[in-house]
C-alpha cells in the first residue's frame, strides 16, 4: 500500500471530477489545494507509478460515444491453458476486460470471460468471430451474453460470480409470486400494483421482491417469454449416436456450427441431443448434412410435429 | 396443443420491443412507459402491441421465468415414449397437463433404431424423483405406452440461448 498523505488526498479529490479544462490545469489545482504546479506533476507521477492512479486522461463512457453493444463471452477452457488463452484475448483493442473465474459445475462451465464493446451487436459478433477464429478460443465451448437494457431490468443471470450458495431461501411473498406469476403479468398502465392486489403485496413490495429473486437468480429474468417458431425462426433437435472414443472430438464439431444453440450429452446410445435454429428456411437441413459431412455419423433430425404443452412452471 | 408453423406478421417496431424486452422488463411502476420511452413510443401502442403478441401466442406468457438449477431442481430427464400413431395425441395433452412436465411434442420415429414418437421433459429435485414421476405418466399411459425410457441428461457441451429479432 502506498502511503498518502493528507496533500495527496485532497489532489484526488480534487481531480475526481476531472482534469479542469484550462490551459494551465494543474497550476490550477494546486491552487486549489494550496501546492505549487511543480508540486501537483510530482505528486501526479508518484501516483501514476504506484498505480494509485489507475489511468490519467479519459474516462470512457461506452454509451455515450456509440458503443451501444457489449458483450460478455465466456470460454470453457482446460485449466492449463487457460493462462496463455486469457494473455492472447487480451491483447484485442475491443476486448475491455478479461478474467479467469470460476466454474460453477453443472450449470456454469465456464471458467474464461472477457468484456467486448461495439457500436451494434453485428459488430460485437464480428469481433467475437475475430477472438474465435485468430486465438484459436471457438474450439472450446463458449457463450456470448449481450448486456441488458440500461434501465435496471431483471436479466438474464447466469450466476457466473455470484458467491452465493446454490439454492436460494425463498420467503413466503416470494414463493407467492413464483407460484401465482409465472404467467399473467398483466399489460396496463402499473402492471405491478395490479399483480400484487391479488397477491396482497402493494406495488412497492411487489418490485422489491421480483429485483431479489433476480439479483440472487432465483428468477432467470422477469418478463415475456418469447416462442421463437412464431418469429419465423426454425428449431430442430437432432441426436447422433457417438462413439465414445470419439464424442469430444464430435462435440468439437458440432458446437462450432453458430446455429447449434443447446447441446448435451444424454445416457443412451443416442448421447449427444442438441438443437439446430435458424432463421433462414431450409438452412437447418443444410447444417445437419454439414455435421454428418464432418463426422461421418448419421444425425438424426427429431423435429416437432405437434406440441402438446410448453409449461416450464414450477411450484415451490 | 398449438399449429407449430404458423407466423404471425411482425414489423420493425415488433421486433424492437422484442430486443428491448427479451431479457426481461424494467422493475420500475410503469414498465411499459419505461420501454415506449426508450424505443420513442407512446405507452398505448407499446401494450397494444404486447397484448397482440399475446394474442398470437408470439409471446408465450407474461411474468417470473424461475431458474430450476437455483430452486434446487437439478435433475432433468426427457421422458421418450413409443404410442400408436392414434392416441398421440390425447396422450400428449394428458401428460402435458401434468405439472412435472415442462414441454411435451410429437416427433418423428426412425425405425429400427428410434422407435419413439411422443416425447416430455421431466424435471424434478433428484433422479429418483424424476423416476418415479415417469413411473406415474407410465401407469397414466398404461398399454398405450408400448414403451419408454429416460435419457438423463449427463453434461452440458453447449448453452448459447437463443437470441430473438436480431
């Protein structure tokens, strides 16, 4: 820890704001903290030395200037290369932070992130596709999560750093809204007020409730669940009976097709179940024929037909 | 039971409040007002056009999407099932009904090796629970199921979620 004393404290807070915008601005904060020019620049560079100071000049806001989009993308990454990989991602001028965290086994596998910016989600992906293909990084399984909206929203959580224990106490309003909310959320004027006189939660509680349950991931998000089919887009599932020799080399092979959104390993000797989406018709048929071309193993296309309920309610 | 092809006509504003909303809505009093406000929309059209998707079955349903892993239901299991091409169907609805059972389709068989046509995702706290769930659905079933089996799902290779109106 470098030692400050009470000069140096009062020349950070007095450069919190910022650099003032005269021609000869650190004469004129040290006027403002009572220290010569002289005395300002020599402090400064011990600062900037010690890393007290982290950066000196300025402090981008992202949203400000454009750059609308940013992602987190997350590698699942052998533990002994994961060193040399975070080294290389972080020499990319778009990617802002990079890190080593941990696995949270099952539902967390990944244990490599790092922060992408850009002026749209186009241009995101199109460094990520940069990141995957010159780093050699798409060979392992990796995700890409957009940021949310600015406004405090219920997200999508993965639980990536969160400390906490994996299952979560719910208190008696909160196993109330799950229960009765999973559905029904009305669309009015103060939806939340509504909701909550049948619960008996005003509009206050029923706001603080729903932003704990997703700040702890008890909810994955609060809000409209889409039926992508109903956007125009295709969603197949498909199956392929692996070898077991061979299933991390297919698995390999399989999840570096884009449109392969899910894939998991299943005990049968059809192991390896995963879902093919795409936008454009007939290109679903096209990825499955790749995947056989590439693994010589026959994919098995297991489309719906008819469906019956999507429910995906719990009760707690 | 829903038709699974049909699309219903979206436009640009659609598609916006789509992405401003996938991946939640604001926790704030008016939430709607907060998106027409974000997008440059007045409130009304932002719910009518909510409302209409909705309707149309774009948006499936409104509210709390729990996280299953966090509530401690960690055990997922597709329950796959052999029934004759005419009862498909009410078996499906019956098992849809269910409470256990999160999603529940027809897909094609391919004989010799896949003989199984109706398929249900069984979620529950522990295997032994989502066994004795199926065991339920069996009996429910009863000679209608000529067969079945559940494949447990035993590692996650690849999670990206499916991202909308892009």
């Amino acid at each position: 820890m470098t030692e400050l004393d009470d000069t140096d404290r009062a020349l950070v807070a007095a450069l919190a704001a910022g650099l003032p915008l005269v021609q000869e601005p650190y004469a004129e904060i040290g006027s403002r903290v009572g220290i010569s020019e002289t005395d300002v620049m020599a402090r400064l560079r011990r600062l900037d030395d010690t890393g007290v100071i982290k950066r000196f000049g300025l402090v981008v806001q992202h949203r400000e200037l454009g750059f609308n989009a940013n992602a987190m993308v997350v590698w699942d990454v052998p533990d002994d290369l994961v060193g040399e990989l975070g080294r290389h991602l972080s020499v990319y001028d778009f990617v802002t932070l990079c890190y080593r965290r941990p696995r949270r086994l099952p539902q967390w596998p990944f244990n490599l992130f790092c922060m992408v910016h850009g002026k749209d989600r186009n241009a995101v992906r199109a460094q990520i596709a940069i990141l995957n293909e010159e780093t050699d990084a798409g060979r392992y399984p990796n995700a890409v999560l957009f940021s949310r909206k600015r406004f405090k929203q219920c997200g999508a959580r993965y639980g990536a750093a969160k400390e906490t224990a994996d299952i979560i106490p719910l208190d008696r309003n909160d196993r109330q809204i799950i229960n009765n909310l999973q559905g029904g959320f009305p669309v009015c004027d103060a939806p939340f007020a509504e909701a909550g006189r049948e619960l008996g939660l005003n509009e206050d509680e029923m706001i603080r409730h729903i932003r704990g349950m997703c700040d702890s991931g008890v909810l994955s998000r609060f809000g409209p669940l889409f039926n992508a089919e109903r956007l125009g887009g295709e969603v197949v599932l498909a199956a392929i009976a692996v070898p077991a020799d061979r299933f991390d080399d297919v698995a390999e092979a399989v999840n570096a097709h884009p449109e392969v959104a899910h894939n998991y390993a299943r005990d049968h000797r059809l192991n390896m179940w995963f879902v093919v989406s795409a936008e454009r018709p007939g290109r679903i048929d096209e990825v499955i024929a790749e995947i056989e071309a590439e693994t010589g193993l026959h994919v098995y296309p297991m489309p719906k037909e008819e469906e019956y309920f999507i429910g995906l309610k719990v009760t707690v | 039971m829903n038709k699974v092809n049909w699309v219903p006509r979206m436009d640009e504003t659609d598609r916006q409040i789509i992405q401003a909303t996938q991946e939640g809505l604001p926790l704030v009093p008016q939430p709607y007002h907060a998106i027409a406000e974000a997008l440059g929309l007045q409130p009304a059209d932002v719910m009518a056009r909510m409302q209409r998707m909705l309707d149309d079955g774009v948006i499936r349903r409104m509210g709390a999407v729990p996280n299953h892993y966090r509530l401690g239901i960690k055990a997922n299991g597709m329950s796959v099932w052999d029934v004759a091409d005419e009862h498909v169907r009410d078996a499906g609805m019956e098992l849809g009904a269910l409470e256990y059972v999160t999603h529940c389709y027809r897909r094609p068989r391919h004989l010799p090796d896949w003989p199984y046509n109706l398929f249900a995702m069984v979620h529950g706290r522990r295997r032994d629970e989502v066994e004795a769930q199926v065991a339920e659905m069996a009996r429910i079933l009863g000679p209608r199921a000529r067969r079945h089996e559940i494949l447990f799902s035993t590692r996650i290779l690849k999670k990206t979620g499916l991202r909308l109106g892009a």
